[in-house]
C-alpha cells in the first residue's frame, strides 16, 4: 500500500505518462508513476517516428478519407490495412471517424491541434532537457507530394508558419539531396521550419532521470494496473498485479491500456489503436541519409535521421490490440523506403518495430477530469504522443491546480 495526503498516481511510462508527471511534481504534487514494464518508454513512445511536427497535425479524418481508404485497402503496400472484429467498439469508433470525415471538422480540428502544436513546442523548450541525451536536432520539416492534385491543395490551405516555403521537385532535392532519386516523381513539397526529430525512447529515459531527481517523486512502481476501485464518487486504489496502489488524484496516461482501465470504473473512452510500424537502420559513412525530417504525403511515410541512424515510420493497422510484427507489411515498407532513398542508410541491417497508438475518433488528444472527481485524463494522443506530450501535460497540471488554461480546451476537455 503507497498513500499521501497530496499524492497522485500517474498510471503509465511512456513519454505522456513521464511529462505529466514531471509537470505535477513541479505543480507541487507528490507523484507516484506505475508502469507495466520493466523500462520507461518502452510502448508506444518506443520506436515511433521521431518527428515534433507542432504544425504539422492535420486529423486523420478528413472529407474524401473514406474513399482514400477503399483504395488504400488494395494497395499491397498500402498506408492502411483493416481486419473487422467481433467488437463493437471498433464500429463504434469507426463511426465515430466516419462522422468526423468532413471538411468542416477537420479545419475546426486542426485550428484547436496548432494552438495545442505551439503550447507543446513551448513547454517542450521550457523543460530544457540536455538536446544530446536524445539526439534532438530542429531539423525542419519537408513534406513532399507526388500528385499534382494534392500538392495544389496543401499550398492553397492558409498557414501559420512564417517559414513554410514551396518548392518544386528539383528544388525540393536541392534542399534536401536525400530526395535525389524521387525529385523527378515530384509535384512539389513544403518546407516548414521549426520543427524537429529527437529519439522518443531515450527523451523518456532521460526524463525518468530527472524525475528520480525531483524531491516529491515517490518512484515508480512496476506493476500492471488491473481494476480502478472507485466509491462514493471517487477512485480510492488500483489494483495491480503486484497489490494495491492508493492516492489521492489518479491520471490514466497508459496509452491504450487506459480505455480498459477507464471501463473499469464505468467510462467508456472513444479510443481505438492505430498499429503503426517503423523501421530503424544504421547510417554509416559514404551513406546519404536525410538531415531535414521528411513526409512522403502519399505515401504516408516519414523519414527522420535521429544521430547515426535513419528512422522511417509508415502505416495504419486496425486489427486490434495485436502489437505483433506482420512480416509482409515489414517487407512492403522495407521496398518502399529502399525505392525512395536507396542510399540513405544500410538497408542490410533494418530493425523491425511495431507499436499501438492510442486515437479519437477526430484525432484530437483528451485531457482533464471525468466523473469521479480525483480521476483524470491525459490520453489519446495518436501517432502525435510526442509532439503533444509536454502541451497536455502542462495543461493537465494547470487544470489540476485550479489555474486557467493559455487557450480554449473546447473538444480536447473530457465530456463523457
């Protein structure tokens, strides 16, 4: 039994689970963080694609997806890959996506994921972690289009960035020579600075030293939680596997593990996981790897060079909570990547990494208290856990201690 009079339990160890904690602790709460694994981070926030994109959060759901999708569906290496489950959250949430699938809401989504892109990009800053201990670069962003169409429609879309510039194939590969070999399959692309590439997972570790730091963190407790006892209004324990964890405040930041937790105590959490892959090679000398983070648009492949290796995140898997490796897709990403920067790292010694993110239905993140007045949310951050990491974590903070929040929260605060 852990307890104190002012202590909160943050459920989760991933990059969300490590900056709520460490903005609680500088709120003035004592913080008790319980994690499944033997190691921080090492979830979702494990291997993922290693880009901040803080402008770069346009939803999933958007008007004419619906359609993209049927065609993706018979695409052998296509973005996205659907296996129906006997489970109706999944057609829940699938309609949930559907009615978010307008041009409407996802231009109403995107305005509130800047404001939340430019909040998280300033605390990030603030917490001025040594950039060397996980390899951050602000490398500047590079999305390229390979359809006329498409690229068309992304530089008549308004823009905040004083730095985004539009370019044509050739000049794309002239900022960017990793691009050699595609320039010519090029419509054009948009370079947007001020955004950057670190490694997730040792951006957790190094966090999780400084929490160990901190005079009111409590440690971390390896245990997975299992049922949120909740009475009379209010969460009193977690059963684990290891026994029973008490406090004061609890705050589910365990991925997708928080929607069966959240249902344990009676909250139904409109969270599905998008099984994404990435692909991790080593760049050795002579190799012509990528110093801009790139984003194929059509593709939907990114490209981040993270210290001296090249890392390349792809796809959209909904086949449940099967975090598996699925060889075909591998093998597909693998020919993909090889076909678009043949040279940029040795192909010969890709590691293989798949992982669940957590996502709403309108791809916007979910914070702030539910029903049970000492339990709280911080989930549902998508493929963009690390860009809003440290944005939702100041802003739980900011809700938890009564003060106002730097901007409207609207469909980011928890209505259920």
């Amino acid at each position: 039994m852990r307890h104190s009079a002012h202590q909160v339990v943050v459920i989760g160890g991933g990059v969300v689970g490590l900056t709520t904690a460490w903005w609680l602790l500088e709120a003035g709460f004592r913080v008790t963080l319980l994690e499944r694994s033997h190691e921080v981070g090492g979830g979702a926030s494990y291997r993922n694609g290693g880009q901040l994109s803080y402008r770069y959060v346009a939803p999933l759901a958007d008007a004419g997806v619906p359609f993209k999708a049927l065609r993706w569906l018979w695409q052998e290496a296509g973005p996205l890959r659907f296996r129906p489950e006997a489970d109706l959250r999944q057609w829940r949430w699938l309609g949930a996506f559907l009615a978010n699938c307008s041009g409407a809401r996802n231009r109403r989504t995107t305005a509130k994921l800047l404001e939340l892109g430019e909040h998280s990009r300033r605390m990030m800053a603030q917490l001025d972690l040594p950039p060397a201990e996980f390899g951050w670069r602000d490398a500047g962003k590079l999305v390229v289009y390979r359809s006329p169409a498409q690229f068309r429609a992304a530089i008549a879309k308004p823009s905040i960035d004083a730095d985004r510039r539009v370019l044509s194939g050739a000049e794309a590969a002239q900022l960017e020579p990793a691009l050699a070999e595609l320039a010519p399959q090029l419509a054009g692309a948009i370079f947007n600075g001020g955004e950057a590439v670190a490694d997730c997972h040792a951006f957790c570790l190094a966090l999780e030293r400084r929490l160990h730091a901190h005079p009111r963190f409590d440690g971390i407790v390896h245990a997975t939680a299992k049922y949120l006892f909740a009475e009379n209004g209010r969460i009193s324990a977690i059963e684990t596997d290891n026994g029973w964890v008490t406090g004061e405040h609890f705050v589910l930041a365990a991925g997708i593990q928080s929607r069966d937790l959240a249902a344990t105590a009676g909250i139904d959490l409109p969270l599905y996981p998008l099984k994404g892959y990435s692909l991790t090679a080593p760049i050795g000398t002579g190799h012509a790897a990528p110093q801009i983070s790139v984003t194929d648009f059509e593709r939907k492949t990114l490209y981040a060079r993270i210290g001296d290796q090249l890392r390349v995140a792809a796809m959209v898997d909904m086949v449940g909570e099967d975090a598996s490796l699925d060889e075909r897709r591998v093998a597909g990403l693998t020919r993909l990547v090889r076909a678009t920067m043949p040279h940029a790292a040795d192909y010969s010694r890709i590691e293989a990494w798949a992982g669940l993110r957590p996502a709403t239905p309108n791809s916007a993140p979910l914070l702030g208290p539910t029903a049970h007045g000492n339990l709280w949310l911080n989930v549902g951050h998508g493929p963009l856990g690390f860009t809003f990491a440290a944005g939702t974590a100041a802003l739980l903070a900011s809700l938890m201690t009564g003060q106002p929040t730097p901007f409207a929260l609207d469909f980011l605060a928890w209505r259920g």
